[in-house]
C-alpha cells in the first residue's frame, strides 16, 4: 500500500483515537512501502531508467520516512 494512503489512513484513525497496536500495524506497513520503493530505486537507477520516475519513487520515501517519524513521536495517554 502506498504511503500516502497509510497516511490518510493513520490521520483517520489518529483522530477517532489510534491504539498502540494500530499504530504499530501502520508503522509496519510503512516500513514495508519504504524498503520497497528504496529497493526499487536501486534497481532503476541500475538500468538507468527516467530519473523523474526515480524522483517521484524518493519524494514516495521522504514522505514515508516522515510518516514513520510521527508515529515514533506518539505519545501513549
């Protein structure tokens, strides 16, 4: 899944009221979404592929890796 629907997703949910475990769901998808789009990076820029696609694949990655940095941040009350 796409981290920009996660993403939509956790602010859904953040605002209903997000259980540790939902947040650590979230957090797990996004880590995959990441390894996955750096992975594919990596393989495009091994065959040498369109660097606006690469560009849009690491825009797709910063905004997971700041996705992940909020829900680290979270603070259980």
């Amino acid at each position: 899944m796409s981290c920009s629907s996660v993403k939509h997703r956790f602010e859904t949910e953040k605002q209903k009221g997000l259980s540790f475990l939902r947040a650590m769901e979230l957090y797990q998808e996004v880590e995959g979404s990441v390894a996955a789009h750096k992975m594919e990076i990596g393989e495009l820029q091994h065959t040498n592929a369109d660097p606006e696609q690469i560009r849009h694949l690491q825009e797709h990655i910063t905004d997971g890796e700041k996705l992940l940095q909020e829900i680290k941040s979270l603070h259980l009350h």
